[in-house]
C-alpha cells in the first residue's frame, strides 16, 4: 500500500515544499544580518516568491505521485495527495499572509523582517505537520508552528494588548501541547511504537468469521484510550474547539491583524490535518471511542461560537467567535469519519482560508493606524466611500454566513451533508440553526455598511495594491469557486485519507 | 515488591496533575511556567518507563526531543514576560487583562 524505498535514501522531492519554506525564512535573516539596510519590498518579493515556490512543488509532487502515498526518511515523513492538498493551502494562505504584513509594517512603523520570517517558519512547522507519518514528528511541527505564532501574536511593540494576546496565547498553547505530548507518550506505552502506520496495525486486530469472511475489530486498553483522549484534547485546544477555545478571541482580538489571518488559516488546516490523520490510521473500528465525544464537542463549538459572537460589539472579536463557530462546521466532517466527511473538511479548510484572510485584509485596512479601534462604527456607510472595499467585504461575509453561490455555502452544505449521511441528524440539524444564528452577525455588518449614514469625519482608506490584491482574490476565489465548486471538490475528493 | 512500569506511570501522573494545578491556581507568570516545565518532564518520565518496560530505544529518544522543545518554550515565554515587564510592572498574571468581553 505505501511505497518504500531504501530507508536510508531521502526522497528530496517530498521535502522539497518543506525545504523551500523554512530555508526560505533562514535565508532571508541570513541576508538581512548582513547587509546593512534591505528594502522592505525585497523582503516581500523573497517571502512571497519562497511561499509560493513551496506551492509549486507541492503541486510537482501531486502530479509525480504514482503511488498512493511514499514515505521517507525512514518512514517518518509521509506524501500522499492528503498532505499535498494541504501543504498547498498552507502555502497559498501563508502567501497571502505574508502580502498582507508588508502594507501594515510600514504602516505601524515596525521595521524589522520578523514578521515575514516568523510567519514562513511557523508554515514550515505546518508542513511537517501536514506530512508527518511519526507522532514525535507531528509534535515538533506543531511545537514549530506554535513557537512562532505565540511571537507573532506578541509583535506589536507599542501595543499592551499585543502582548497580552501573546502571554495569553503562550501559557494556554504549552499548556495544551504538554496534553498532546502525554497523550502520545500513551498510545506510545500502548502500542509500543510512535510510527502511524505501525499504531494502526498495533490497533486493528483481525479474525475470520464463520462465514470465511475478515472482520476488522479491537481491543482498546486504558493507555490507548487516555492516549486519545489527551491527543484530542490538545488537537481540540490547536483549533479552537470548546470548551479549549477560551483563548480566542482574546488572542484575535490583540494580535496584530494580519498574524491573526495566518493563524485563522494556518494553524487552524495544521491542527485539523492532524487530527484527521491520526483518526483515519487509528481506523473506522475505533469510531464508537472517539466519534460521541467529538459529536458533542462539535455541537458545543456551533453553538457557543455562534450565540457569543452576536453579543460583541468589537468586530475583530466577533470574528474570532465566529471562527470557533467555523472550527465546529469542520469538526462536522472529522466526526463523521467517512470519506465524505473528510473530503467535506478538506474542502471546507481550503476555501475558508481564502474567506477568513480575505476578511482580514479589509479589517487591517479599516482599523487604521494603530491597529486598535474595530468598533461597528468604522464600517459606517462604507458602501458610499469605497463601494469596491465594500462590495468586495460584502462578498465575504456573505460566503462566511453560507449563502449560496459563495464556497461557503458550498462548504457548509457538504459537512452538513456528511453528517446526515452518517446518521448524526440532531448533529446536522444544531449545524443548521448556528448557521442561521451566525448569520445574524455578518448582516449586522452588511446592514451597517450599506444602509447606515458614514460619520462626518469619516474619511476614506487609502487601499495599498498588495492588501487590494489580496482581497480581490479572496473575493474571486469565494464567487467562482462558489458558482463552480468542482474543481476544488474534485481534488479533495482525491486527496481524503481513509477511514479503514 | 517488583518494579513495573505501572509504578513510574503513576509517579509521572502524580506529577503531571501536580504541574496542571499549578498552571492553573498560581498567579505568578514565572511559576506558571515552571508548571509547564515540570508537565513536561512528567511526560519524559512516562516516556522513559514505558521505554524500559518494553526494552525499546523509541521513548529514550522522544525524551531528548522534548528537552529541547522545552528549552525553546522557556526561551520564548521569556521573551515575551520580558517585553510585557518592559512596558508594566508585572506581579501576577491578573494584571494582564485589557482584553476581556
């Protein structure tokens, strides 16, 4: 089933996408500790170019792959079209990301190039995690990523709040990888291994029945169970599942904005490849230990981040809560455990990551300098000063409420549908009142941007082409993907894991 | 009395529950790390007895791993405690609170 060379040769090939991200961050702050002063556009080209580079050959690496999945460096590191699809999507999103910081460095005056680099390093620990095949390996990628983005979240110097998000992000992110890393030590203590493939056969056990027919079926032990158990929860804790969510919008709501559209996009893929993968090699027969308490985390992660989100005032915060509430629409699909349920996840992950960085840029573009003020107020009859800002934000919070002809609508009709096809109809019908509750709070918004008078003193933003370009992809991607999902469906199609 | 694995499993849980409850009852940041540190170290506990009581070299070398990380985690908690205590005074975690809702 997986094609193994010779342990000991790397396939250079696999790692390539890795390579090009993480040499591509160490490079940039090679060159920048020895030239005196580097242009801050060379620092975007080259970060945008080695992310994008990435993408290319992650999609050389789709098309080369023969087989249904290659390992290498012995077994550690895994390529099949599941970890392709979504290194692509850590890619594009960490581009757009990267787009993003050029306009509000200047902005905010923080010179420096850590920010870029931070965010390339910490994509490169999402890429590990993506094609990780050993759980001590998964564990560094997500120790990687999250080292990163705690510094991230802390970038803003002249901001308390952003250090704040930071401290907060920090002590709850250890906090939660300590459960994950216990939680490995066990299923290691269980089944005596920590490589994936090699836990799934230590898991499913085989017997004939009387009909001559093989039944899959296991025994769990208490090590294996609490070992799942801790591994979810510090999954759960990664993408902002409640009840671990309680970080969240404090930490959006400090973090300067375009660090929180990487972590919207980034770590939130990260955190559910990893859970998927771990769930598909543990296989269908474990389904009945960890399908009930992930149905109920997913219901409360819909509801709670629905109901809170349409009490806030602040719009950076209501959009943290209403990304708890997107966190339970994919848990829909991870729940279901078939491979529609993933492909729904997957397709849900890929096109939320356009919508959410999207809706990013038009908030780092509203708030202004300093970074602070995201009060209602700001998008005040923004439709008479800038209709295309306007329109294009229209778009994107129509596709986060799921209306139709948006990717949105698209993604949340197939997690809803995998979860009806699984039997979860209390599940799929929770799913559908947080959606239209969720609704009400990009309408407030709308509503505020097209039928309110804008303030006297408002004046108009002025629009950067970099920040410009990222939200009008954003908004091309949400509208034709929208009208035409196939081709994005297709592929996660062919890129979900299996549920054996 | 024969030592099994058992015994340093449940010496690493004690631990474990131990650094939790501090992470969540202490108010000062530098102790809260230390929880955090002493979490870890639980778990390379847990590592290394599961290690030996299979006869295996997998969990001694998580165990190094872990240390690592560990240190990278203190470098950056620090950095950050440093960069808020720069800007306030700090005497516990309580004090940082601007961002509430």
């Amino acid at each position: 089933m997986i094609a193994q060379a010779d342990p000991t040769q790397v396939d250079y090939l696999i790692l390539a996408p890795l390579i090009m991200m993480a040499f591509g961050g160490l490079l940039l702050l090679t060159i920048t500790s020895l030239t005196k002063r580097l242009s801050s556009s060379f620092v975007t080209t080259w970060s945008v170019a080695a992310a994008l580079g990435s993408v290319a050959f992650a999609v050389w690496l789709w098309i080369d792959l023969d087989t249904l999945a290659q390992v290498t460096l012995s077994s550690s590191i895994i390529a099949d079209k599941f970890s392709v699809f979504l290194t692509v999507v850590i890619g594009l999103s960490t581009a757009l990301a990267l787009m993003l910081t050029h306009h509000y460095l200047d902005r905010e005056e923080l010179p420096g190039i850590e920010m870029p680099v931070l965010m390339m390093l910490s994509a490169s620990g999402g890429i590990i995690m993506v094609m990780a095949h050993d759980l001590i390996v998964f564990f560094l990628g997500l120790e990687t990523l999250s080292m990163a983005v705690y510094i991230l979240a802390a970038m803003h110097r002249r901001r308390f709040e952003s250090q704040e998000a930071g401290m907060k992000y920090f002590v709850l992110g250890a906090f939660s990888s300590t459960f994950l890393l216990y939680g490995i030590a066990l299923i290691y203590g269980s089944t005596g291994t920590m490589n994936l493939a090699e836990i799934g056969r230590a898991t499913w056990l085989a017997r004939e029945l009387a009909d001559g027919s093989i039944e899959f079926y296991y025994e769990p032990d208490g090590l294996m169970l609490g070992g799942l158990a801790l591994l979810i929860v510090g999954l759960a804790f990664k993408v902002g599942a409640v009840p671990f969510h309680s970080w969240t919008p404090d930490v959006y709501q400090g973090s300067p904005t375009p660090s929180v559209a990487f972590m919207a996009s980034v770590v939130k893929v990260a955190g559910f490849a990893g859970l998927l993968r771990l769930l598909s090699f543990l296989g269908r027969p474990t389904i009945d230990d960890w399908g009930p308490p992930l149905e109920v985390i997913a219901a409360a992660t819909l509801l709670v981040g629905a109901f809170s989100a349409i009490v806030q005032t602040d719009v950076k915060r209501m959009l943290a809560y209403s990304s708890i509430s997107h966190a339970g629409f994919i848990l829909l699909g991870v729940t279901a455990g078939t491979d529609n349920g993933v492909a729904a996840s997957l397709f849900y992950l890929a096109t939320y990551s356009f919508l959410v960085i999207g809706t990013f840029a038009v908030l780092t573009l509203l708030s202004g300098a300093g970074d602070a003020d995201f009060s209602l107020d700001r998008f005040r009859g923004l439709s008479r000063r800038q209709p295309a800002l306007a329109l294009a934000l229209l778009v994107l919070l129509l596709a986060q409420a799921g209306v139709p002809l948006t990717t949105g609508f698209v993604a949340k009709f197939e997690v809803i549908g995998a979860a009806v096809d699984n039997g979860t109809y209390w599940l799929a019908i929770i799913a559908m009142l947080a959606a239209v509750v969720a609704a009400f709070l990009y309408i407030k918004v709308i509503v505020s941007m097209f039928l309110d008078e804008p303030a006297d003193d408002a004046a108009a933003v002025e629009v950067p082409r970099l920040v410009g370009a990222v939200v009008a992809i954003a908004a091309i991607v949400t509208i034709v993907f929208g009208i035409f999902p196939g081709p994005i469906d297709d592929l996660a199609r062919e890129a979900f894991v299996f549920f054996i | 009395m024969e030592l099994t694995p058992m015994w340093y499993l449940a010496l690493s849980a004690m631990v474990f529950s131990i650094g939790a409850v501090g992470v969540l009852i202490r108010r000062n940041p530098l102790i809260m790390f230390m929880c955090v540190e002493l979490m870890l170290n639980a778990v390379n506990l847990t590592f290394v007895g599961l290690a030996w009581g299979r006869n295996d070299i997998d969990g001694m070398v998580a165990v190094f791993f872990v240390l690592v990380v560990a240190a990278a985690e203190v470098v950056v908690g620090l950095a950050i405690v440093v960069a808020i205590m720069r800007r306030r005074d700090l005497a516990t975690a309580d004090d940082i609170s601007v961002l509430r809702g």
